[in-house]
C-alpha cells in the first residue's frame, strides 16, 4: 500500500483534508496528514501534529505563534515539515506528497515539496496555480505539478469536489506509477543549450550519443540552469557537462537571466568533466 503525506493547516482546511484522506483511501492507499498550521486549533485530528512539526525545527509552537509575521512564522513549520518529510521517505514510510492550500497554503506544501529529490510525486492543489509570479518560486527546480483549484480552497461543493477528487487521483496514481528505468547504462551528459545555439546542439548531442553516453539538454533561459545545477547535484549526470550558454553574461551585463547562487559549482563538487563554451554572447 502507498502512503501519500497530505501537507496543510489544518486549523483552516480541516473539512478539505478529511475530503481528500477518504478519495486517497477510496483509491487504495494509505493519507498520512502533517499539520503546518500555526494559529487555531486543528479540525481534525493529524498524523504528526503541529508542535511535532515545531519541534523538528529546533522550536516550540507557542514560540511560533509568538511571530509577529505570519510568513515567518509559517516558514519555520515549513522547516520543520520538510525534515519530516525527508525522514518518512527516507525510511520508506511515504511514497508521494499532496498539498491543498491557497497563499500561504501553498507555501507549506510547496516548501515541504522541494525539499524532496526529483521523482518523488508531488502534487500541489492551489487558488495561486494561475499567478505566475507564484507558482515559479513555489516550483523553483523540482517536479511539482501545480493544480489550479480555480475557486478558493474552501468548503466541499460540485467544482472543489471535483478539484480535490481528481488531485488525488493523480497523486495516487503518481505513486502507483512504476518507473522502469532503462537497461542502458550509459553516463549522462547535460548540454546546456540555446536556440541560437541549435545547430551546434544537435551536432553534440549526436556526438555525444556516439560517443556511448545519453545527452540530457538544459534551456539557458528562465529555469534552465538552476534545474541544470539541480539535476547535477541530485546525482543525475555522471558523464560530463557541456555548456553552450549566455545566462550569466547576460546576468551581469543587466539582462533578464537569472543564474542560481550555485551556478557552475556542482559539476565541479562531483568531479565531473566540463567544457564551457559562452553562446550567442552577443
């Protein structure tokens, strides 16, 4: 049976919770519910309560509730969450995250969601699915699939009934999923790529190929090379790392490009062989 951590407050989205902890037991599987909350009193009786969320990160919950910001308040659950989370996958205990919130909701269950490595399933309902300015640094690097719950994460009618019946189905289904990876060994090369670039790309990737080791190419743009540092230091590239990118001249002479803090260190930490080529830098 799968264990799906179901991450909210649930002073505020109690009714919501129970909702999905039935569908996810309708489907087979076993709701593990963590409470993040900080204010009211829980609805509905958690898994892991909110002082043990607090303990996790090195506080009490009368000591959180303390904060004057409600931001920084829920930041240090998020904390204490997260480690939590990454205990239970770590000893086998979950197999998949749902999180079901709106602003601050999404936050704690994003949060939790991105301190876990890529493939473990996760699956966010949020009324801020639809705000870009959102949902790119509550996604940030890692496989987060964002569901927009279109009204606002509250009570249980035709449209929220429908929302969290299908979020749970997917993350069931996520967590049911068997991942085969391919018998082919071969090492993994990244290619951080450019569409002025293209050309060049595909005449590496085929090299690359020939050569024996599979390319994995990354956009310089947006994301791109914070997913790129991302991948590399959860261990995916073993082969190498080839750059044919702009981003951080771009960065530094006043564009759009935003290179994470990290950016060409990982490959090196790992010991792994790279070429850097700047792109297009005109």
């Amino acid at each position: 049976m799968r264990t799906i951590l179901v991450v909210a407050a649930l002073d505020t989205k109690g009714l919501e919770i129970a909702f999905c902890k039935k569908r996810i037991e309708e489907l087979g599987a076993k709701a593990l519910l963590i409470d993040g909350g900080v204010l009211g009193e829980p609805t509905i009786p958690p898994d892991i309560t909110r002082e043990e969320v607090a303990k996790a990160a090195g506080t009490t919950i009368e000591n959180v509730r303390k904060i004057p910001a409600e931001a920084e308040a829920l930041g240090l659950q998020t904390e204490g969450a997260a480690i939590i989370a990454q205990r239970l996958l770590k000893e086998g205990k979950i197999h998949g995250v749902l999180g079901v919130g709106g602003g601050m909701g999404t936050a704690l269950g994003t949060g939790v969601m991105r301190s876990l490595p890529i493939g473990v399933p996760k699956f966010m309902v949020s009324s801020q699915a639809g705000n870009p300015a959102v949902v790119g640094p509550s996604v940030g690097t890692k496989d987060i699939c964002m569901f927009h719950s279109v009204t606002d994460v509250v009570g249980i009618n035709n449209l929220t009934r429908t929302v969290f019946t299908r979020a749970c189905g997917g993350v069931v289904g996520m967590a049911n999923a068997a991942v085969t990876q391919d018998a082919d060994t071969k090492k993994i090369v990244a290619i951080m790529a450019k569409g002025t670039t293209e050309p060049t790309n595909r005449a590496l990737r085929d090299r690359v190929a020939a050569a024996g080791f599979q390319p994995m190419t990354f956009h310089c743009f947006g994301y791109g090379p914070a997913s790129q540092e991302q991948v590399i230091a959860d261990g995916f590239i073993d082969g190498g790392v080839i750059e044919l990118a702009s981003d951080w001249l771009d960065h530094i002479a006043g564009g759009d490009s935003f290179p994470p803090p990290d950016r060409y260190e990982n490959a090196g930490k790992k010991g792994l062989p790279q070429v850097f080529i700047p792109g297009s830098c005109d």
